[in-house]
C-alpha cells in the first residue's frame, strides 16, 4: 500500500475551533457536552454544540451556499493556518491535481427545516424559496469547498452515516493510487439538526443527559456536530496513513452485528493493508457511541482481534457523537495522540460495564503511541477502521 503522509489538518467540535481547543480538551479530560439550547422545540438532551457557528458569514461570491453546515466548514477551514497549508499544496501539485473527498450525513438539511417551518402552509416550497442543490443536497459541502479552496480534481462526497469521514480515506488512497489525482483534501462536516435529534429519539437511542460510552448505566448517543480536514500527499515522513479497512455487514438498518464480525473483519483488514499485527497498534479510538447494542457489538470485535490486550479509549462523551464527521474528527484524535504522546480518557464513564470485556483508558495519561487504529461504525453496517502511524523519510 502506498504511504501518505498528513501533511497539514485542522478540527473544530464542540472542544472549540482549531487543534488546540482539541489537544486541550483530550488531555484534560473534559467534556464539553451541555443541555441542549437550540431555539427549535426539541427532545431533552445533551448536545455537542460548536459555539460561533450563527456568526460566520461566507463570502458574498458564495452566498448561495449559506448553510449551517457549510458555515460550520467555513470556520473550519479557517483555523491552524490551513488556507495556507492548501495553497502551498497548490503550488506544488496544481489545482487541477487535489482531490477533494468529503464525508457527511445530513448536509445541510437544517436550511430546508428553516424553509419549510417559515412557510407552514405550504406543502412545496414556492420556486426560488430555497436552494436544495447548493444546502441540503449531499454533494453541497463538498462543492463548496472545492470552490472556496480553489482546487479542481476530482471531488466526491461520502454519505454512509457514522462511517462517511472515515471512508474518505480510502476513497482518496483509491484515487492516488489509481492515478486520478496526486494529493487529496478529505474531511468530515456534520451540523446539529432536528431530523437527527428526533430521529434518533424515535429510535430510542438519545441520552436525556450526557452520554456515557462504556458505562454500566448509559443510555444512548449525544449528538454533537463538528468539522475536520486532512491533506494527504505521498508520504515523505511524518504521521500518515498506513492501513484501511472497510466492510459491510447489512445486518441491520439501524443495530450493528450482534457478535461484531464484520466490524472485526474491517480491523483486521486495515492491519493486514498495514502491514502490522494487532500487538503493534499502541491505542485504538473506539467507536463508542454510548448505545448499549453499539458498545457490546465493538467489544467483541475487539477481543477477536486484539484479545483485550490493547490500549483503548473512546472520545464521545467529549464531543458528542458527530456522525458523518465523527470519522474524520476522531482519525485526527488518533493522530493527535501520535503526534503528542499521549493517550485520551473518557471523562464521562464512571463505573464500566462489567459485561464489556475490553478494559478502556478512563483517564488521560501520557504515552508514546507510534501505531494508531480508529473505528468508525455506521448504519446499515458500514464499518471503515484507520491505521496511522509514524512514517521515516
């Protein structure tokens, strides 16, 4: 497999905007999770919110894109001198060699809740009202980052529910590989909306309070919303992308595998592309959303894989669950952890479940990690698992 190196990133979740606010977040142990404040009538929770997101404005060129999720790409696109990592990768691949891969789950859907409670009467939008192809429709964000970035390769958007961000990974190693473009900027954007909160209601898998992944007494996910992005080059040295896996279980529209095996199957297909055995990974970012059938479908995934003998934590009881981002933000917790030598807790489990056989980090420590795995476990079982790790020139 060939190697790619990250050669800039940049997050925003409810940590805050850019790396720091994150790398801070981790170490410390917080949780930035609070009931949820959005004006809409909605379900009692707790949500990961990014603060700032209603006061971004895009540019007046792109004003047709004006939503909040591509507000909330926007301000994270503008973070950790990122613009300038993109035009320094223009330079030296050309515009028309960048790829662009983006992965989300709702897009911005939230504009077209707007649309349609401001005009309750109404049962179609009358023309002109609304502009689904530059909001709400899939391809919105991913097109309105090619064009704010300036890069003209191939774009394509991923939409697999928790698993999308993930995924784009492989799609751009797909891409260079294949020799379609030379380099790739991949990301994950998701935004808070009422169509997950109450979807996710009906299914009975909301927390009432903040959400517990791991824990004897959790009760389900909070929602949060977040974006990130990579660029990936042919790797010279530094962290990168050393492995993927990906698989697809169909088990079940809404619950994953009982006994994990396709999840299992997307791990050890990422360490085999790795090269690496499972006693090389030094930590694993879980899945972990605080569901019950989630949590108990991972563990056994991980102890046919790694037989419990793995350092490992899961990272949404910090930032909530960010679905179609959650991929991409939490590969780039990963590599955080490599970057920095350390490994991340989970501030809000306080008694394990006893029936979770995988023992889990609950308080942040540091710790060299030279090997990173993290899984990404969506709907309809579409699993996509992460190798980073250390590359030398």
């Amino acid at each position: 497999m060939k190697l790619l190196s990250i050669a800039d990133y940049t997050l925003t979740n409810a940590f805050g905007a850019g790396r720091t606010a994150s790398l801070s977040g981790l170490r410390g142990g917080r949780s930035a999770l609070r009931p949820i404040d959005l004006e809409e009538p909605t379900p009692k929770t707790w949500i990961g919110r990014v603060d700032g997101v209603e006061d971004v404005s895009l540019p007046a060129s792109l004003a047709g894109y004006d939503c909040r999720n591509n507000r909330l790409a926007l301000l994270a696109l503008e973070q950790d001198g990122f613009l300038e990592g993109v035009r320094r990768a223009i330079a030296r691949h050309g515009a028309t060699r960048i790829g662009v891969f983006l992965g989300t789950s709702t897009s911005g859907i939230e504009r077209t809740e707007h649309a349609y409670a401001s005009l309750p009467d109404q049962k179609h939008l009358p023309v002109g009202e609304h502009d689904h192809a530059l909001t709400h429709n899939m391809a919105a964000t991913g097109r309105f980052v090619r064009e704010w970035l300036g890069l003209r390769g191939p774009m394509h958007v991923i939409s697999t529910a928790c698993s999308s961000s993930a995924k784009v990974f492989a799609t751009a190693w797909r891409h260079i590989q294949a020799g379609l473009c030379d380099a790739a900027l991949v990301g994950g954007v998701d935004s808070l909306c009422l169509t997950t909160l109450y979807g996710f209601n009906a299914l009975e898998l909301l927390a009432s309070g903040p959400c517990r992944p791991w824990d004897r007494d959790r009760a389900g996910i909070s929602i949060g919303e977040g974006a990130g992005f990579a660029l990936l080059e042919p790797a010279a040295e530094g962290i990168g992308l050393i492995g993927y896996g990906e698989s697809s279980d169909a088990y079940h529209m809404s619950t994953p595998h009982p006994e994990g095996l396709w999840a299992a199957r997307a791990m050890q297909d990422a360490l085999d592309r790795s090269g690496l055995s499972p006693s090389d990974i030094d930590y694993v970012n879980l899945h972990a959303t605080g569901t019950r059938a989630n949590d108990q479908a991972e563990d056994q995934a991980m102890r046919a894989v790694f037989g419990g003998k793995v350092c490992c934590s899961g990272t949404k009881g910090g930032t909530g669950h960010t679905l179609g981002a959650a991929g991409m933000i939490e590969a780039l917790f990963a590599c955080m952890a490599i970057e920095h030598g350390f490994v991340p807790g989970m501030p809000t489990l306080g008694q394990p479940d006893p029936s979770l056989h995988t023992p889990v980090v609950v308080n942040a420590r540091e710790q060299r990690v030279d090997y990173a795995m993290s899984n990404s476990f969506g709907f309809g079982g579409s699993n996509c698992s992460l190798v980073f790790g250390r590359i030398e020139a």
